[in-house]
C-alpha cells in the first residue's frame, strides 16, 4: 500500500513516516531541517510515540501551506 505525498501527490512509501516526498520535504523546510524532522518521526515511531504534537514540535510556523499531519 502506498500513500501520497500531500504536495506533489507523489507516491511515498508506507514505510516513510512522513506524509510527502524527499524533493517537496526540502523545498518546504531545506535540507537540514527536513532531515532533522525526518529523524525525530523516526525516533518518535521507534518509541510508538508517533503523537500528532511530538511530531511537529519544531517545525516553523511559517509554513502555512502545511496541512498537518
Ligand atoms: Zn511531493
């Protein structure tokens, strides 16, 4: 089963713990940032803490074509 990625509807993989692709995750918040966020969902799901608010602390506001997870 596959998701789509919420900008570009790029199929994500299921196993990815974000909801868009690599190319739209950097154009949003820039590489460092994606990965950094990428690596807290990560951990987060390692710890089955994969909570809504755990997730996105961190992430700047300014994003507001960001429709959340
Ligand atoms: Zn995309």
């Amino acid at each position: 089963m596959t998701k789509k990625c919420i900008y570009c509807g790029a199929e994500v993989s299921d196993e990815c713990v974000i909801d868009f692709c690599e190319k739209c995750g950097k154009s949003v918040w820039g590489e460092k940032m994606f990965n950094a966020i990428l690596q807290n969902m990560e951990t987060a799901r390692a710890n089955g803490d994969l909570c809504h608010d755990n997730v996105i602390k961190g992430v700047p506001r300014e994003t507001n074509s960001f429709r959340g997870f």
